[in-house]
C-alpha cells in the first residue's frame, strides 16, 4: 500500500502510540517507509515489555528495517515518529542515514530545562542582593 500524504503516514505511527499506551508504555510509535511510500516496518515504544532501556520505537524501527533490507544504511526512507526523537534516537536516525524526518511534537523537556535554569539563574541573582 502506497502512503501518499504524510498525514496518512503519521496516521499509521499514532496507531501504534496508541498499542503503546495499552501496554502501559510512553505512547511512542514510529513508522519508517521506503522511497516509494511504502510502510516497511512500524512500532511502538517497548522499554517495560522489552526491560530494555533503548526500546524506543524509532530504534525498534530502524532495527528491524536494518534486518529486512540487510544493511544499516537506510538511505531514502522516511521516518515517522509520534514525539520528537531524543538525543539516543535522534542519533541512530542519523547513523542510519535516514533521508527524513517527521514527527508530531516537540519535547517539552528542553524548554522545561530552559526555564528553570533561567529561575535558577534568577534565585542565585536575588540570594546575591538580598
């Protein structure tokens, strides 16, 4: 089945999000699709079933990918995924050479930490003067 749009694609990595959230995972899914839109593999992130903390979906993915076309090198895909990927993720998507990216939201943790540095950084200025 041809993937056209990427909404249809996107579709298709909410899904499994949503097997996530059944198996009391993070609701994280990916869906990686070849040159011609075609889904080759998806999934769902796995750290509680699998007991493994590098279960994230986008590595489930590009793992069973890797194994379906016999080589790491994924150059032409695309791949879709529910949240933004982490530094471990983002990385592997790289190594992969994955030729693009599309995800649905951002981590909110990086602003979180910009914040409360930011509060921090005021705290310590305000303990100075005080």
């Amino acid at each position: 089945m041809k993937y056209e749009s990427d909404i249809e694609k996107m579709e298709v990595a909410l899904e499994q999000a949503k097997l996530a959230y059944e198996n009391d995972e993070i609701p994280v899914g990916a869906a990686l699709f070849n040159e011609n839109d075609e889904l080759v593999v998806s999934d769902h992130n796995r750290r509680e079933l699998d007991q493994d903390p590098t279960s994230h979906a986008e590595i489930l993915v590009l793992k069973a990918a890797s194994k379906t076309y016999k080589s790491w090198r994924l150059e032409g895909s695309t791949l879709v995924v529910t949240l933004e990927p982490d530094p471990m993720c983002a990385g592997a998507i790289v190594n992969a050479r994955v030729k693009r990216l599309i995800f649905l939201m951002r981590v909110l943790s990086f602003f979180l930490k910009n914040i409360f540095q930011h509060l921090q950084i005021h705290l310590q200025l305000l303990h100075l003067y005080h």
